[in-house]
C-alpha cells in the first residue's frame, strides 16, 4: 500500500498562487509579511502593522499600491538622485546592452560598459584619481578600499600596518570590513569581534559643544585626538582613515574649516591612506561630482555607490590614485587579490552610464548649486519652532535635530526621545505623506534628515517645510509637550 502525504497549510499562499496574486495592497502586504525578510525592520513590521508597497514613482513623488502618494525626502536611501522620472530612458540603456551583451566578467577581461564607466568616473573624480575598480554597492565599495590599503601596505613591506581609523556614529555598509569600521555601536555589537585593530575618534558634531568653542579650536581638537590615537596606536600600526565628506548618521555633520586639510597633513605624516567614503555624498548629493571637492578633501580613495546609477542598478566603485593601485600590482602578489562575480556588470554599468549622462544633460548638479541656499534658508524657518534645537548640512542633505529644552541642547522631557520617534513623529510624517528619516541620535535626540532627489524644486522644498511644520505642531500636542 502506497500512502501518498500532501502537506497543506492553508494559512500560507502556495508559492504557485503569486503568479496570479492581484497586485491590490492586501495581497502584497500579506505576501511580503509572509514570505519578505525585510532590512533592518523591527519585528513588529511582520505581525502587527503590514508593511507599505511602493508601487510607482514619478519625479520627487512616489505611489503605494493603496494609492496613496508621498513625497520623497530622501531619494529612496539617499540614492535616487535624478528622482523618478528617469526610468524608462536609463532602462532602454540598459535594454540595448542586455540585447547585445548580458553579461561578462572584469576578470581578466573588460567589456564597453565597464571601460566606459571608468573612464567616465575618473574624468570627473577629484585630483589624481583615475582608477576605477568596480563593485555592486557600497559595502563592497569600503570592502575593496579596505583589501587595497592592506595590500598597498604589504607591498610597501609595512606588514604590521593593519589598524583602521574611523569616526564614531559612521556607517559604512554591512559587511565584514564595512561593518567593522562603521562607528555605530548597536550595528556593530552583536556580530563582534569584527574585523581586527578599527578604532574610532569623534565626528564633527557642533551642536552640544561648548558655545565660547570657535571652529578653529574644535578643528584642532578633533586633529589632536586622531593624531594622539595614531601615536597611542603605533604609527607603523595603523593603514587607514575612513571619513565621508558630510557625516550622514548622526545628521548632516559637516568638517569645520581645516579639517580636511589637517586629516589629510595627518596621514601624510604618519603613512596611512585615507578614504572618503562618497557613497552618499557622490554623484551631486552636495553640488559637486564628489563632496570632497566641496569641501577640499584629498583622498587617496574615493568609495562611491548609490548616486552612480541613482539606484536605477546596483552598483558602486573605488577610485584610487596610480601610485596606490601601482604599488600594489607591483607587489609580491602581482595583483591586486580581490573580485566580485557582479562586479562592473554590464546592464548596471549601462545604467550608471545613461544615469551620469541625465545628469549633465539636465544640469543636476548645478540645480543643487543653485537651490541649496533656498533649502537651507527655507528650513531654517523651522528653528524658531519649541522642538527645533538645530539645523545642518549642505547641498541636499540636511538634519533637524529636536529638543525639548532648547538651553540644555537635550531631549529631556517626557515621552522618552524613542517613543516621541516611533509613537508620534515617525507614523505622523509618513500619514502626511513625507518620506524622510526620523530616527533617534546616539545622545538620545531625535533627528529629521533629508536627503531629496536631486531634482527637488522650491515648491516641493516650500510643501515639505510646511508639513514638517504641521507634523511638529501635532506631535508636540499629542505627546503633551506643549505644556
Ligand atoms: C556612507 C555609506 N557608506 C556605505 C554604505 C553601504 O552601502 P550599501 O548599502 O550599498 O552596501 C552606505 C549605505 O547607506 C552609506 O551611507
């Protein structure tokens, strides 16, 4: 006798029945909870609140799949650069490279897509940087800065130059390297021990120093610190820097006058290369190709993903200088020991490509040139508001820092500055329709940051400033700080 067993759970869709799941919000929401493992999404997004499928977009807006439209603030994950509208241009370059070539590889071999890229990448990167080592994303980016600068080093026959400096609250991607550089301590805690010898020195956050502080002092104090923590470490010890241009987490923390230089003097001194991670601040984010020439940072390397292709493929990079990448052909090894099977793929090169070609064609970086006095002064509007403390950043990418006492700099009031995030200001600025990151700071204050497309206009920058204004008012009453 034969027993056939047919296992049913009828609480579960069978994988067969999405092929003709209506696309109606329902169906997707259970769907996605059922069978999506979402990104850093607190556990709650699977059982209790279903999550919002984003359907469509166009310019700076985009549509659920309830129909409902948001504004969005943030490009997407600061990476949507030239907004919505671009899909279908970029999408036919990438339809004519799949028809002619889908894919090969980078090693040992080249393709157009791939020459073209690099080429295209080293004419507008900063100073002496001109090659181009081709990645999927950002993580992968810091990933290879982090294998070349240990290479370079070795090659040098600097074999002890291990040690990475970064600076605390950055983030710079989630794989191993990336993970153990980035300065958050709640990504980093439970997968330690990371990577061996990273440490971190403070970031350029002003706003709780002392007010009699001039920018000159705290410009020597933050180079102090990394030149005491070099010499601590042991200068033969040490491989790297890594700093973005403009700090994203902790909100928009832009380099006092003479940082850039001084870290880049620093280096100099004591052998280590630095990095600049651009993965947010490429590609226009700040009114330049690249944010370090914004604010007269030299690199050794530039990481750089997100804006390349403005998320319409997944792809990133690293420009390094010939002496580096020189170095390290010329070693022991013989090459440089690193590769990835989708590194400089072709349909995503082709993107970037026709991505970098919008770009100039439509001026982008000089929209953001010309707009960002208008952003900044639009939201300094805000700063009168009882839970505005303060305001920062350039280009397009700026952070609200909220207090309750405006004297103390602090979050300190009842409800606590997390539940004031998850209960009231985040639910309240996405039921507006405002697509931004509310999050609260590692000092415990929350912070609102935009990072738009780079096609946002004053009208869209004059909507958001006055919902953000309406969203402050009513949480400030719901929560009961008004009082
Ligand atoms: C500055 C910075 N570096 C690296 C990364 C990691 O990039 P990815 O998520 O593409 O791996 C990010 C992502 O947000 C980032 O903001």
């Amino acid at each position: 006798m034969t027993t056939d067993v047919h296992y049913v759970d009828n609480a579960r869709p069978r994988p067969a029945d999405t092929d003709s799941a209506p696309d109606d919000a329902a169906t997707l929401q259970a769907l996605a909870q059922q069978h999506l493992i979402m990104h850093f999404t607190p556990a709650a997004a699977y059982d209790e609140t279903p999550p919002t499928v984003m359907v469509s977009g166009e310019g700076c807006w985009l549509t659920d799949a309830s129909g409902k439209r948001y504004l969005d603030a943030l490009a997407g994950l600061f990476c949507v650069n030239v907004g919505y509208s671009h899909g279908a241009e970029i999408g036919a370059a990438v339809q004519e490279q799949l028809a002619r070539l889908p894919y090969y590889t980078n090693w040992g071999y080249a393709h157009p897509p791939a020459v073209k890229l690099a080429a295209k990448v080293a004419s507008l990167a900063p100073g002496n940087l001109r090659r181009v080592f081709l990645t999927s994303g950002g993580s992968e980016s810091n990933e290879a800065a982090v294998k070349l600068i240990r290479q370079y080093h070795q090659a040098r026959g600097d074999h002890a130059r291990t040690k990475f400096i970064a600076r605390r609250v950055s983030y710079h991607g989630t794989s191993y390297a990336a993970l153990s550089l980035n300065g958050m301590t709640s990504f980093r805690k439970t997968f330690e021990p990371l990577m061996h010898g990273v440490r971190h020195v403070s970031n350029t956050k002003r706003y709780k120093r002392p007010a009699e502080e001039t920018e000159e002092q705290f410009t020597a104090l933050l180079l102090q610190e990394l030149e005491t923590l070099i010499i601590q470490e042991g200068p033969d010890t040490m491989a790297g820097v890594f700093v973005e241009p403009l700090q994203n987490a902790g909100g928009s923390l832009t380099p006092p006058n003479g940082y850039a230089a001084g870290v880049r003097k620093l280096c100099d001194k004591y052998g280590l290369l630095l990095v600049a991670d651009e993965v947010i601040c490429g590609f226009g984010r700040l009114g330049e190709w690249f944010g370090s020439t914004r604010y007269g940072l030299e690199p050794d390397i530039i990481t750089f993903a997100k804006g390349v292709s403005s998320a319409h493929a997944p792809i990133g990079g690293m420009i390094t200088t010939d002496a580096v990448i020189d170095t390290v052909l010329a070693g022991s090894q013989g090459m440089y020991l690193h590769g990835l099977t989708f590194g400089g793929h072709p349909a995503a090169c082709a993107a970037a490509l026709a991505n970098i070609e919008v770009m100039e064609r439509e001026d982008i970086i000089g929209h953001v040139r010309r707009t960002e006095d208008y952003f900044r002064q639009k939201l300094s509007t805000l700063l009168p508001h009882p839970l505005v403390g303060d305001l920062r950043g350039d280009g397009f990418h700026y952070s609200l820092e909220l207090v309750t006492d405006k004297v103390g700099r602090e979050w300190a009031a009842q409800p606590a500055s997390t539940d004031f995030v998850a209960q009231h200001l985040g639910p309240a600025l996405v039921a507006e329709g405002i697509l931004c990151r509310a999050a609260v700071d590692h000092e415990g204050t929350p912070l609102i940051q935009f990072s738009p497309p780079l096609v946002f206009d004053r009208h869209h920058i004059d909507w958001l400033t006055d919902k953000v204004r309406l969203v402050l008012d009513r949480c400030a009453t719901a929560a009961g700080l008004t009082r």
